[in-house]
C-alpha cells in the first residue's frame, strides 16, 4: 500500500444518544471528541440510534397495515386508477 493516502483506521466508540448504549469498533471517521473506556482514550462519536434503540431491532415497531385503516382506506380510494380497459 502507499503511504499517506489512507485513512487512519483506529479503535472508535459508538454511543448511542437515546439510551447510553455503547460499543468500541474500528472505523476512519475524523472525529474531535474523545472518551475513556477501561482506561483507554477513544474516538467518540455520537449517534441518534442503534441497534439498541431502533424499533426494528427492538421489536417494536408497528406496521402500517394495522394503524386504523388507513392503508385500506387508500387502496380503496385508488383502486381504480391502475386498472386498464
């Protein structure tokens, strides 16, 4: 590889900014802030969500089909427009 083009891939810590959930993984984001973790200095970055905290991987998230009909009530709305004679 040659030197001086690449990125600077380092141990980062991810925190998630709704619950404090956090992980260390590697990454080149550029980053100001940093934080100690078992008397380590990282890279921090600050997330909205994770895994931890997204409704899809949390389980709840709800489907759009069962939020008092709306879906039904459009597909009835428009349900002759796709049809060709």
């Amino acid at each position: 590889m040659k030197e001086g083009i690449h990125p600077n891939y380092r141990d980062v810590v991810f925190v998630d900014q709704s619950n404090g959930f956090q992980f260390v993984t590697r990454s080149t984001v550029q980053t100001k802030e940093t934080i100690t973790v078992d008397g380590k200095e990282f890279p921090l970055v600050k997330l909205e969500t994770t895994s931890e905290s997204h409704p899809f991987y949390t389980g709840t998230q709800k489907s759009v089909d069962n939020l008092g009909g709306r879906v039904e009530k459009f597909r009835n709305k428009f349900a002759r427009v796709g049809i060709k004679k």
